[in-house]
C-alpha cells in the first residue's frame, strides 16, 4: 500500500454553503478542516503567527500525544512560497526498522514510549501546563517503538517527536539510558536516504499515513506567503508489535 499519495490540480470546497471557499486568513468553515499559514493577523506573511508560523517543523508523527493517533494525514496548498522554503519530507518508518541495527532492535524489543502532551506542534506549553522537571511529571500515552500497521501487516519503527529534556521517554528505563537510545534511533530514522521531499505547487492534496512515516517542514521564506488547509484521518489503536 501507499505511505504517501500526492494529487495534483485539485479544487477543494466545501459542500453545503453553496460551495462558497474558505477565507485563506480564518478558519476553515469545515470544523475538522484547519488552516496551516505563515499569515499574521493583518494577513501578510510573519515568521512567528502564534502558530508554526514560518518555522521550520522537526520529524514527527502527528498527534502521537493522544491515545489513538490519527491514521493519515492530509494537507491541501491554496499558496505556497516560489523557492522560498516550506517543503515537505516525508520518511520511510517500515525501512527504518528493517535496517535497524540488530542490537538496537533487540534493545527496544517490546519497549514502549511516553509521547509527551504538554506541549502543541509548536513546542509552546498548551493553557494550564506546566513545563515537566522530571519524566514522571511528562503527562501523555504510552505506545509501542515498533507497531504493526494494520493494513500491510508490516512493522515500522514510531518515534514521535523529540524534544528538549524532559519530554518523551521510554517506560522502565534509567533516563540516561533512554535518552542515549532515543537518540541513536532519532539519528538512524531521520537518515536522508528513508525521505523524499515535496517541493509544493498550488492547487496540490497529499495524503500520508502517520503509522508508517514521519513527516517535515523546511522554514518559510518570511516575504512570502503559505497557506495550506489540513485534516486528519481517523485510525484503529495501535497495535504493538
Ligand atoms: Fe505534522
């Protein structure tokens, strides 16, 4: 099966309101439709919107901070940047653990992680949160290192995202151990030869599936503008492998 499906020349709108499009600086007027820009609130480009803004976004998983994380992703371009950044990359979680070293598979071998949810994609601190000390102050759900994907049957390595000290870590193992683990695996997933990077054009859909791939951004050319809408697929638990 696919890990990623890019669809080109697509028209997206709404059904219902006469088939009216989007205000590209508010909200989608689809609640499960979000709106991805670098816009500031007087609508032109800013490098810091409250949001991703114009920041470049590390590998990740998306929502891996929830107890079922979505299954698929999708991210629909109405503006992207000329050669100005923003470029999406995606890598190949199935290839990652195939090529594990041996040991390194045998050291997370029925292993789980806490993926941590204080904070949003942003890395900023959501209401109420208080930044951890400790990881047994890190709130969020545990999953599995190694899953199976229900659909292929195959296993692929699920690593979420890596932050600053404390943050995710792997259950019932001394820190300085899992820290030392998470980073070999960090550096041994996120290697150029499991990506392929999306350069945007308008009008573009692509589909990905976060149970077998980590996806990311390159930073925003601040003078230009990107606006991009985005949903999430509904999924299965996880299933540990
Ligand atoms: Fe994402």
């Amino acid at each position: 099966m696919s890990t990623i499906r890019l669809l080109c020349d697509q028209t997206l709108r709404h059904e219902g309101a006469g088939g009216k499009r989007d205000d590209r600086r508010t909200r989608g007027t689809h609640a499960s439709v979000s709106i991805i820009s670098n816009l500031g609130a007087d609508g032109n480009p800013v490098k810091d919107n409250g949001g991703l803004g114009s920041y470049e976004v590390v590998w990740h998983t998306d929502n891996s901070y929830v107890e079922v994380p979505p299954a698929g992703s999708m991210l629909y371009s109405l503006e992207v940047p000329q050669n100005g950044g923003g470029d999406t990359s995606f890598n190949n979680q199935y290839l990652a653990y195939e090529e594990l070293p041996e040991d390194l598979k045998r050291a997370i071998a029925g292993k789980s992680q806490v993926h941590d949810s204080t904070r949003n994609s942003a890395g900023v601190l959501r209401p109420g949160v208080k930044l951890p000390a400790r990881p047994e102050e890190v709130p969020g759900p545990t999953h599995p290192l190694v899953r199976i994907h229900p659909v292929s049957g195959r296993r692929a390595l699920y690593l979420g995202r890596r932050r600053d000290w404390p943050s995710n870590y792997i259950v019932g193992m001394p820190n300085a151990e899992s820290e030392a683990l998470l980073d070999k695996l960090w550096a041994h997933a996120t290697q150029p030869k499991y990506a392929w990077m999306h350069r945007w054009s308008a009008g573009e859909l692509v589909l990905w599936d976060n149970r077998c791939c980590m996806h990311y951004r390159s930073e925003i050319d601040v003078t230009q503008r990107r606006v991009m809408h985005r949903t999430t697929i509904k999924s299965e638990p996880i299933v540990a492998a």
